[in-house]
C-alpha cells in the first residue's frame, strides 16, 4: 500500500513540474536597442507553451524583435529575398527571451 502511495506522490511531482507555468516576456516590437517600444508586458506559458524572441531581418541587418509566449517555433523562416524572420524559442527559465 505505501508504494503505490509513493508512486502516486512522485508522478504527481513529476506532472506538476512539467506543466509549470513560465513567465515571459511580451513586446510587440521591440527596438535593436532592446526597448520595447510598445506596452511592455509579461505573459504565462500553458501546456507546451514556451517563451519566444522572433527577430526580424531586412538586407542581413537586424530591424525589430518581438517577444512573447507560444505554441509554435520555427528556426528561420526567409520572407523574401530582403527579409528573414529568426525564431528562438527556450522554456529553461524565466524570461529566457530577452534580447
């Protein structure tokens, strides 16, 4: 009876750990300075969530950023010849995105 009491105990640590919220940070653009030239704001990870910092690039030289949570990252993503977007993605600690 008590193992099955231990082994109950430790998934539920393990489960509580994983869905952990993070908090990051939230700019809708932010200049190539690191200010945030909008409301600058924080927002909470849910589920497979993690903290993301999306660069954006025109003729190789970096313009703006944004930063905030979500579901989908993607390493490098060219929009046309002139401007690629840059992903960065990490859930490793708390505001991980900052530029």
């Amino acid at each position: 009876m008590m193992g099955k009491h231990l082994l109950l105990l430790l998934g539920l640590a393990l489960l509580s750990g994983f869905l952990q919220a993070l908090t990051c940070i939230h700019c809708n653009r932010t200049s190539v300075d690191g200010i945030c030239q909008t409301r600058k704001s924080s927002c909470q990870t849910y589920g497979s969530q993690q903290c993301y910092l999306r660069k954006v690039y025109e003729d190789g030289i970096f313009q703006y950023a944004r930063q905030g949570c979500s579901d989908l990252c993607f390493p490098m993503i060219p929009m046309n010849e002139r401007t690629r977007v840059e992903f960065i993605c990490c859930d490793n600690e708390p505001f991980c995105n900052r530029l």
